[in-house]
C-alpha cells in the first residue's frame, strides 16, 4: 500500500527506532507531555495570529498595529514550542503519519496558514503600519471612516504615512479572514489525526495490530 | 463513594440522561466536532487573553490598556464556546468525567480562573481604564495578570491529562 515511500521507508524507520521516539510511544507520560507542550504552542501561535486577523477585520480598532510586533515575537515562541513536539510526535509515528490524509491536510494547512501571514505581515509593514510614530500616547484617531483595516491606524495623523494604498486594505482582510479559515483547518485536521489512525487499525492497514 | 460526589451524583445522572448525553453517545462525531470547537474556543480565549493580561503587566507598552482591553469580548466568547462544548463532552459519560481527578483539578481552576477575573471586574477594571496607559498598574492588578496566566495554562495542561487519566480510553 505504501510501496511508493519505498525509498524513505529506511529514514522513517531510523526515527521510529531511536530513543527519543521510543520514550514518546512507549512511557506512560511521553505523549501526554508533548500534547501539553503542543496545546500551549498552540494557545500563543495561534491565539495571537488569530487577534492580529480580528484586529485587521475590524475589533479593538484603537489597538495600534505597531503594538504587534512583540506579540509576534511571542507567536514565534509558541511556533517553535510547536515546531519541537511536533517533530518528536512525528518521528514516534513516522511510518503511520506518512499516510494519515488528516496528518497531511494539517501540514498543509500549517504550511499556506505560515505563508499567509508572512505575505500579511510584509502588506502592514510595507504600509507603514507596524513602525510606531509615537511614544505612548493612545491613538485619538482609531481608524478613518469605514476603509478601516487599520493601515492607516496609527498614533497621530500628523505622522500618518501620507497615503496608505486602499488595494492594501482589501487584500489584507481577505488574507486574514484566509488565515483564520487555514489555522482553524490546522486545528480540525490536527484533531482528527487520531481518528483517522484508528480507522486505518480497524481496517488492518498495517497488517493487522 | 464520597460526600460530594454522592451530592453531585443526582446531577450528573440528569446531564448524562439528558438528551444532549443522548444524542452525543449516538453521534460520535458530535464529540469529535466539540473537541475541535473546544480547541478554536481555546485558541480565541488564550489569544485575548495573551493580549489583556500581558499588557496590564506592561508588555507591550505600545499598546495602549483601554486597546488591550477590547479584546475581551472575544476571551468571553471563547470561554462560551468551550463552556458549552465542554458541557456536551462531559454529557457523554457524566459520572466518568467527574471521577477523573485530571478532570475536577481542571474544573476547580477553571472556577479559580472565573473568581479572579470576576474580582477584577467588579474591584479594579474601572480604575485601570481611567489611568493613563504609560502608568504602571497596581501589584493587585499584575498579580491578578499573572494569576489569570498561570491559571488558564495551567487549565490547559489539565485538560490534556483528563485523556492521560481516562480508563477506558474511548477518545
């Protein structure tokens, strides 16, 4: 069934054999201590790329942009954190996971969900949204009118970049409505993974367990 | 059997009778779709409140407290969210569930967690949205931050022991 791996079938065996991987499958607390680390990458990648999405659509439009940078260094945290234990769990399961369609939807989502908001983040700083113009003050102006994204949200108008293009607007809410809709995909492909792998056992899919 | 689960008990049987228990054991895939809602709910939560309580302990110090705080409508709507998933899960086998003690330490946090930020709704939301944002906040309120934090990551780690704990691990 999975003869066309043939050639990386001796990597994904290396894996499964070391002891890293034999810890995670084998102990009573390797995988729930990887799922815990999983689920707080989570909380902080995903938590804060999905405000920065909501912020871009509309809520908390006085929260200036230039406030985002050092939650994304936090995101980036959480990603790595995710990153880490996500490698490990794969290795444990590398054999079976190769072939799991969910496992793979969810790498695919992760993978477009990280390109998006890399294209998304270059669109604000290209605005000028990102740089802070000002001190501390709280914004007196949130967001003119209805264009809003918030491009054009920054500290004082004086310092306003003198146009924000309004292409950039509507491209970067259709980029984060398609971000929330690519991490929540990661998050529902991310779930199903264990169900799918226990379809594949119910039907002897790896000879027989 | 002890004092509180035999109080507890009558409760249970009801949720677990119910026809949200019901229908739950009838569609596995209703369990399935509340554990995704239960980790998006999650998400939103935890995002909002990154965002809140890490800023009333001064980071980052761009963003202004009164922006910081518009974001809690949707820590209120992740925890919504995952209130009526979770009731659902735990219909599924009521009385499984509360004899988890993964399960009862997460609920007594998720209640630690719903104290604090009641107390500081009622005691210091009002002050800390009137002082300027370059101020620093009271020890209360970052004490308060910094609870909240270690609470809700600490609810999350629960959460993920309750499979950890489960006997008959059917999910």
């Amino acid at each position: 069934m999975i003869h066309f791996l043939a050639p990386g079938q001796g990597v994904l065996d290396w894996m499964q054999a070391l002891p890293i991987s034999e810890w995670i499958t084998e102990s009573n607390w390797g995988f729930p201590i990887m799922l815990v680390l999983h689920s707080w990458g989570m909380a902080a990648v995903v938590g804060i790329l999905v405000m920065l999405d909501l912020r871009i659509l509309g809520l908390a439009r006085i929260a200036p942009l230039s406030a985002f940078p050092p939650m994304m260094s936090l995101a980036w945290v959480g990603f790595f954190i995710n990153l880490i234990s996500g490698v490990l769990m794969f290795m444990a399961d590398a054999n079976r996971l190769i072939v799991n369609w969910s496992f793979l939807s969810k790498m695919s989502c992760v993978l477009l969900g990280g390109i998006v908001t890399a294209v998304l983040w270059r669109r604000l700083r290209a605005a000028g949204a990102l740089a802070v113009h000002q001190s501390v003050a709280p914004p007196r102006v949130a967001v003119a009118g209805g264009s809003g994204v918030g491009v054009v949200a920054v500290n004082s108008e004086e310092e306003a970049p003198a146009s924000v293009p309004l292409a950039v607007d509507g491209s970067v809410r259709v980029l984060a409505i398609l971000s929330l809709a690519l991490w929540s995909g990661a998050i529902l492909f991310g779930r199903w993974i264990a169900y799918v792998m226990d379809n594949m056992i119910l039907h002897g899919a790896f000879g027989g367990h | 059997m002890n004092g509180l689960t035999h109080t507890l008990t009558p409760f249970l049987n009801w949720l677990n009778d119910s026809w949200l228990g019901v229908v739950t054991r009838q569609y596995h895939y209703l369990f399935t779709a509340g554990l995704v809602l239960h980790f998006i709910g999650l998400s939103l939560l935890m995002g909002a409140m990154l965002i809140v309580d890490l800023r009333l302990l001064g980071f980052p110090r761009q963003m202004p407290i009164t922006a910081a705080m518009k974001f809690l409508p949707i820590a209120i709507i992740g925890f919504l969210i995952n209130l009526c998933t979770g009731v659902m899960m735990v219909s599924f086998d009521a009385l499984d569930y509360w004899l988890n003690p993964a399960f009862r330490v997460k609920m007594a946090l998720v209640l630690l967690a719903g104290l604090n930020a009641l107390w500081f709704t009622l005691v210091e939301q009002r002050r800390v949205l009137s002082q300027p944002s370059d101020q620093k906040t009271t020890i209360a309120v970052r004490t308060s931050a910094a609870l909240s934090l270690l609470v809700w990551f600490a609810i999350i780690f629960w959460g993920r022991m309750i499979v950890a704990f489960q006997s008959s691990s059917s999910f």
